[in-house]
C-alpha cells in the first residue's frame, strides 16, 4: 500500500515538472524563434552577442524539447520520447549554464541548474520509477 502511494507521488511530481517545464521551453522557445533580436536583447542581453541563427537554433530546440516533454506522455504515443526530449534539455541548460559561465555570467547559472535538475528528475522518473506506457 506504501508503495502504491509512493508511485503516484512520484508520478505527480512527474506531471507537475513536465508541466513547469513543458510551459516555461515552449515560451521561452517561442520567443528566442520567433521575436526580433532588439526585443529580446531587453530581457536577454547575451542575444547581441551572438549569431541570430544561433539565437534561433536555442529557440527551436527549446520549443521541441517543451513539446517532447508533454505530448508523447499526454497522448502516450511513443512516451520514451519524454525521456529523450528530458535528456536533451539537460543538455541545452548544461550548456547554457557553461556559456553562461565563460561571459562572467554567474546569476543566470542557477535557473539552469535548477531546470536542468527538474528535467534530470523527468528523465530518471519516466524512464525508471514511473514509466508511462503507450497506448494499445
């Protein structure tokens, strides 16, 4: 009984970082894809300072990563992709915290590693302690 209790905590908690995460890639994707490089330079100064396609490249890769954290749980199609589009978006916030880093940016590093945390625990949580299985 324990565990049963345990395992839907878990998958709970899965759902809400899936949820925090899925909506805060697609709108910061959304924005760094599709927003002229002045706009985004008021909230992202680093834009300027490198590449738009770049700038375009983070972006898109940050929207897919968002979109690869919710619907293949959501619809259970092919759900092992949540677990991919989590280990790909540790990766875009590692590297990110490590560009970060090389401009003297040190402030910016803790929400990196703070979603890079939250998308580590999706990957470990859907790939090992709460799977979603596909549809018939």
């Amino acid at each position: 009984m324990a565990n049963q209790q345990n395992n839907k905590a878990i998958n709970i908690a899965l759902w809400v970082a899936q949820a925090l995460l899925g909506a805060m890639f697609l709108m910061a994707g959304t924005m760094k894809a599709s927003q002229p490089v002045a706009a985004l330079a008021e909230s992202l100064p680093w834009v300027t300072t490198v590449p738009l396609g770049l700038v375009r490249f983070i972006g898109i890769s940050e929207l897919l990563g968002g979109l690869g954290l919710l619907l293949p749980s959501l619809l259970r199609i092919k759900p092992f992709l949540t677990v991919w589009a989590a280990i790909g978006l540790v990766v875009v916030m590692l590297l990110a915290a490590l560009f970060h880093a090389s401009k003297g940016e040190f402030p910016a590093i803790g929400m990196n590693v703070v979603l890079m945390a939250l998308a580590a625990f999706v990957a470990w949580g859907r790939s090992k302690k709460a799977p979603i299985l596909a549809k018939g």
